[in-house]
C-alpha cells in the first residue's frame, strides 16, 4: 500500500496559504469598526472628570481632552475609524489626568 504525503495532495500547500490568508484578513480587519466603546468611554471620562471640578482644577487638560473628542468624532463622521479611535483614547487619557488633578486638588483641601 502506497502512503500518500498529505501536502503533496492537489491543494495541499495552496489550500493551506489560502486558509491562512483568510484568518489574516478576518483578524486585521477586527479593528476596523466604528470605535463605538472608545468613543463611550472617552465621553464618560470627560463627564467624570467635570463633576470632580475638572473645569476649574485642570482647565487645561478637560479642553485638551474635549478637542481630542472633537477631533473623533470628526473622523468618525468621515469614517476614517482608526484616527477616530486613536483620538478617542487620547481624550479618555487626557480627562482622566484631569480628574486626578481634580481629585488631588480636592484631597489637599
């Protein structure tokens, strides 16, 4: 009886570059959505940081943190998503410096 070697097969090889093409394409594009949580929690962020008194205490960083939302969800209008999603976690970083500030300004208080 003859053995035959598996990758020797018609489409062995092939079969196996075309399957992991497609995994390739399937797992790059997993980020290429609308950042819709990004852009949740930098809003949240940014609220958080206001009630804590960012808007007094760390002026400059709640408006760095409102103009990277801005800038989101302008890009997210023109669905360029990846720059959206990069502003958005820009923002969520700015508004939470700010509301450490804030928390510690109060703390010393």
């Amino acid at each position: 009886m003859r053995t035959i070697n598996p990758s020797k097969k018609a489409g062995g090889t092939v079969g196996r570059i075309g399957c992991s093409i497609i995994l390739a394409v399937l797992l790059s594009s997993c980020g290429a959505g609308p950042p819709v949580q990004e852009m949740s929690d930098a809003r949240q962020a940014i609220a958080a940081a206001k009630e804590a008194g960012a808007e007094e205490r760390a002026a400059e960083d709640l408006r760095a943190a409102e103009a990277f939302l801005d800038s989101a969800e302008r890009n997210l209008s023109e669905r360029s998503y990846g720059s959206a999603r990069r502003d958005a976690t820009l923002a969520k970083e700015r508004a939470r410096l700010a509301l450490e500030v804030s928390e510690g300004d109060r703390e010393e208080h």
